[in-house]
C-alpha cells in the first residue's frame, strides 16, 4: 500500500518548494500523499484565505471538521481494541484526553507539523490551537488521499505507539475545570461556576447542576454527586462545546470587547469641586 522512499525521486514536481514539502510529509506520515492539494489545504490556516474570498477550499476548515470526526472513530477503534476489559466510561474519558485540543497541539508540535502551517501573523490572538487543529485538518486529508486504513496507519503506528504513552494517559485524572480557567485567565475573560439546580435523588443522595457562564453568555451544563463533581463535568462540557462551537467562542470574544469598551468609556460629566450646603 505504501511506496517506498525512491518514490519522491521518481516523481515530477513543478516546484522546488512541492518537493521539499512532500518530504516532509513523508518525514511525518511514513508514507507519500497521492494528492498534495489536499495537504497544502490542511496546512493553509484561514487566516491566509484572500481578501473577500469564499472559498472554503482556501484553507482548512472543512479538512478539519473532517479529520475531528475521522480521529474520533480511530482512537475509539483502537481503545476498544487495546482495553477489552474497561467500561465505557474509561474508554471515553482516555478518548477525550488523547482528542483533547492540547493534547492535539503538542502533537502537532513534536511531530514538526506546527511549522508546516501557514498563517498570517495578524490572525486573531484567541486563536491558540492552530496546530491543533491542522492535526485534525492532516488526518482529513489523509483520508481523502489513502482512506481510514492510512489514517489508522498513522495514528496506531507513527502517533500512539511512537509518541504517546496511552496507558500513562489514561492513568491520569484531567483537572476540567482549572483548564476552562486558565484558558478564560489567559484571554481575560470571565468566568463563573453558577449551581443552578440542587436536589436529593431518591430522597436521600445530593445531585447539583452547574452552569457555566462566560462573558454573561450560557455555557453548557454539569451533574454531578458534589458541587466539585458538577464543576468537573460542566467544564468538561463547556471544553468540548469551546472546541467545536466556533461562532460561540466568537460570540464570547465580542462580549468581551464589548465590555472592555464600556468599562474603559470616560465618564460623561465631571462633578463640580464646591460645596452644595454652602
């Protein structure tokens, strides 16, 4: 199925640049791409679509929607196949901190492909998960180019067995709800935890229920035994919601401004420096 490394020797590239990036593929995958076009559009952040352009095949947001769903089904094929014996619940937990947006970037980084993407330098300054998220853009490409083997290829063989320890992540407890405030820390944002349901489950067990609130804008909702349990969990859900949700996020962002502008707004009438009672 995979060519051997004379290939890139044996085929004609216009250009010089094509041939140090097919490389460099290679170098990452194991194997060459059939269909650069789709690579290059993984690797073309928004940011450097044209000034008024439409098109969607620019850069790599839909590659990218792609490979997130292509991932997901790989690394629950594989943990289903891996862990034989665990429940479902340990099986979505170790999916979700191997899928998680960080995990994601430092992939994207300790395999070289951060420094494959283009990007203009005046993107957006919230936008911390370009990596990320043409790891996810990669796998999309791959798909399109070899289909689900290559890409399990590539996740089993050149990522999980090669990069990641899955039994040490699966191990470790992942703290939600410090990664929601330090994410809402580092882009100034503000954040509350808010208990919006507390009742006894069969008249005697406590349920809570919290609400994540950003910039006085909903986030999503979680259960939980304790309100420590309910925090968890809704922050859990805000992550996934932040991950997925762009218009969200970017309904957050403009909040802020919004309030930024208003705290910063001078105040109109400056009061009189006499006494009234005289």
């Amino acid at each position: 199925m995979f060519v051997n490394s004379n290939f890139i020797d044996r085929i004609k590239l216009p250009f010089r640049s094509d041939r140090e990036l097919v490389r460099s593929i290679y170098s990452i995958l194991g194997f060459y791409p059939h269909n650069l076009k789709h690579y290059k559009q993984a690797l073309a952040h928004k940011s450097t679509a044209r000034s008024g352009s439409r098109g969607s095949d620019e850069h790599n947001e839909r590659l990218e929607f792609l490979g997130d769903a292509v991932l997901e089904s790989i690394v629950s094929d594989i943990l289903y196949r891996r862990y034989r014996d665990r429940r479902e619940g340990f099986l979505t937990n170790t999916r979700s901190k191997l899928v998680q947006r960080d995990t994601l970037n430092k992939l994207a980084t300790e395999i070289g492909l951060e420094r494959l993407v283009r990007s203009n330098s005046h993107s957006s300054s919230h936008n911390n998960y370009l990596g990320g998220n043409a790891f996810e853009a990669l796998v999309g490409a791959i798909y399109l180019d070899r289909g689900y083997d290559a890409c399990m290829h590539f996740m089993r063989d050149r990522i999980l067995k090669a990069v990641i320890d899955i039994d040490r992540m699966a191990a470790q407890e992942v703290n939600f709800k410090s990664k929601l405030i330090e994410w809402a820390q580092k882009n100034k944002l503000t954040l509350e935890f808010r208990i919006i349901e507390e009742r006894r489950e069969n008249n005697s067990t406590p349920v809570f229920v919290t609400r994540t609130i950003i910039e006085g804008l909903d986030g999503e909702t979680g259960r939980g035994y304790s309100k420590k349990e309910s925090h968890q969990q809704a922050a859990k859900a805000t992550l996934a919601a932040l991950k997925k949700d762009k218009d969200w996020v970017q309904a957050i962002f403009d909040a802020k401004t919004a309030r930024t502008a208003e705290e910063e707004e001078p105040v109109a009438l400056v009061p009189e420096a006499t006494d009234d009672n005289l």
